[in-house]
C-alpha cells in the first residue's frame, strides 16, 4: 500500500515568498500531551494509560522558571480525562501555557476505520473521517478549556492533502506537523526530508507551517539533504556519516538526541538564520517507564539536566521564548 497523500500541506513555499520575521531569533517547546502506550506493540484503542499527568507539574515549573510558554498539543485521551484538563486549564488560566491539537485518530472518535499502521496516519484516512475526528476534537477542546484553539500537530505527524482545508474551516491559524528532514514513507507517512525548516504559509491557504526543527551538522553540510535522503538511507549508513563527522542529523529534542548534539543543532540552526526554534517531546517522557527515552530515574534526572542546560545555552546566545500569541501577532498582524 502506498501512502501519495502526504504532498499537500507539504509543497514547497515560493522562493519569493515574503515573510515577517521577528527581529532575533527565538524558540518555542511544543509538548505531544497524550496518553501512554506500549510503543513496541500494535496500536490499540483501549490499552493505553495517562498515569503520568501529575509529572507535567514539574517541567510546567522549569518553564515558568525560564519565562517560557510551553505548548501543550492535547489529543482526545487528554481531553476527556478531568484530571489533564484541570491541571492544563490551571496553566492557561494564569497565562503561563498554551493549550493546543493533537490528533491520535485511533483513540479518537467516529471509530470507523481498521486501527493499523497505515490508518494511524490521519493523512491516510477518508477525508470526512479525517475531518469528522479533528473537528470531534477541536469542539471538545474548545468546550473543556473555553478557547478556540489555534495550533495543530497531526499525531505521528501525518498530515496531509485534505488537512489544510480542514483546520482552515476551523480556523486554526498554525500548523506544526512538520518533522523537518525526516521522511516517514517506510512506514506509510508523510516526507518532510526536503522542507524548509523556517515558517512559510503553506500555498494557498490561510494556514501557517511551523516546522519542528532538525538541522544537518557535519563537513558535507551543504550537501547534505541529497546525501544523507537519496543516497544513504540506511540506518547503518547514516550512522557511519555521523561517527566520521561527514554528516548528523539533529533534532531539537531531548528524546534521543545527546545535550552535546543538540546544542550543536541550535547553534548550526542559528548559522542557518532559523527564525523559531521549535523544540520538542511527548508528554508521557515526564515520568519514568512511559517512553523509550526516559526508562529510569536516572533517565528522567537526565532530561532535566537536558533542558536545564538547554536553557542556559539559549540564554547564553540571546534566544528568547515566543509565545503561541507572539507568534499569531507577528504573523497574522493581530
């Protein structure tokens, strides 16, 4: 089965396209707020667990500690469960946080398609199904927390031709599906390998792309989009570029990239003028036994230290946060 969807949102931006900047660069932290599940098992409508919520807390702490606004991108678990939406609302309310979409379609309602790899994909589902579940989700959200809400990530990032116009007719304003630099085609999704890593207005709509940000470091720097997608594709491939410092890969997140790594990822992005750095992890990374990335207390100690000192370095280059409502202003001229 092949997956030929995922060319709309993602067509390339005009060379010419004009686009409003803010005067320095800055960075936000987008947060995949969802339930747990066994990421080594087939997905499941009912095995999945939201354990973890009370451990936003304390990363919502560190953010308010470091003057940041971080995006919570909530899906239908999230929702529907009165301890998240209490505690998130908590955030919006005292205006330290922003509260955001998130479609997971196979714990997500109307149920009617085969829960599968492919379908996992909301790109790939019918596109009145794909929009019957984001607008389910979006009402919900805007009735739980009293907002309209403004951002959407798709859910394993797949979004795709029929995407666009839906979050248009709900007015969303941004969209962050965007995994700069990663192609998820293997696996019946989406490929971002060749996208910008900068905002641009996704062609004709009215919809902002904010990618999350994943840059190329190593000496074939400049080459390295060819290389590194069209010829070197395997994982071994990739990982003797990396170990010979020809070419890297790196995401802006704590989930599997090294502290060392990542700052050389925002310090290359800010060689390469990236205007927002948008950083970012899953929710259920906040306690131990969730994620691949945060196994033990040691681990999750470790992430902290991770965005402990991630702060500091972008603070030590006078990067500073963009609120979500920054960002609209800036953008949208309100």
């Amino acid at each position: 089965m092949t997956n030929n969807k995922q060319i709309g949102l993602l067509r390339k931006p005009s060379i010419n396209q004009n686009i409003v900047k803010f005067p320095e660069p800055r960075y936000i932290v987008t947060v995949d707020t969802e339930e747990e599940f066994d990421w080594n098992k087939p997905f499941s409508r009912a095995e999945h667990g939201l354990d973890h919520i009370p451990a936003i807390d304390r990363f919502q702490k560190l953010c308010n500690k470091n003057n940041l606004k971080p995006i919570y991108l909530v899906d239908y678990p999230i929702v529907t469960n009165p301890q998240a939406v209490e505690l998130l609302k908590q955030y919006c309310n005292a205006g330290s946080a922003n509260v955001g979409i998130q479609l997971h379609p196979w714990v997500n309602p109307p149920f009617n398609e085969d829960v599968t790899n492919y379908n996992s994909y909301s790109c790939n589902l019918p596109a009145d199904l794909e929009r019957s579940k984001l607008s389910n989700l979006c009402n919900l959200i805007a009735q739980k927390f009293n907002i309209n809400p403004s951002i959407y990530r798709a859910g394993r990032y797949g979004a795709g031709t029929n995407t666009v116009s839906i979050l248009n007719d709900l007015g969303v304003k941004i969209d962050t599906s965007v995994r700069s630099r990663f192609s998820y085609t293997p696996q019946y999704g989406p490929d971002f390998s060749k996208y910008p890593i900068n905002p641009y207005w996704i062609t004709d709509s009215k919809l902002l792309e904010l990618p999350v940000t994943s840059v190329f470091t190593g000496l074939l720097g400049n080459f390295s989009d060819i290389i590194f997608n069209d010829i070197f594709e395997s994982k071994i491939a990739r990982s003797l570029l990396s170990r010979t410092n020809l070419i890297e890969r790196i995401a802006l997140t704590p989930e599997g990239t090294p502290l060392n790594k990542a700052i050389d990822g925002v310090n290359r992005a800010l060689q390469e003028d990236v205007q927002i750095l948008n950083f970012s992890f899953h929710s259920p990374s906040l306690a131990t036994g969730y994620t691949p990335y945060v196994r033990t207390e040691e681990d999750l100690q470790n992430f902290y230290l991770w965005w402990e000192n991630m702060f500091a370095h972008l603070a030590s280059k006078r990067v500073k946060a963009a609120s979500l409502d920054e960002i609209i202003a800036l953008y949208y001229g309100k």
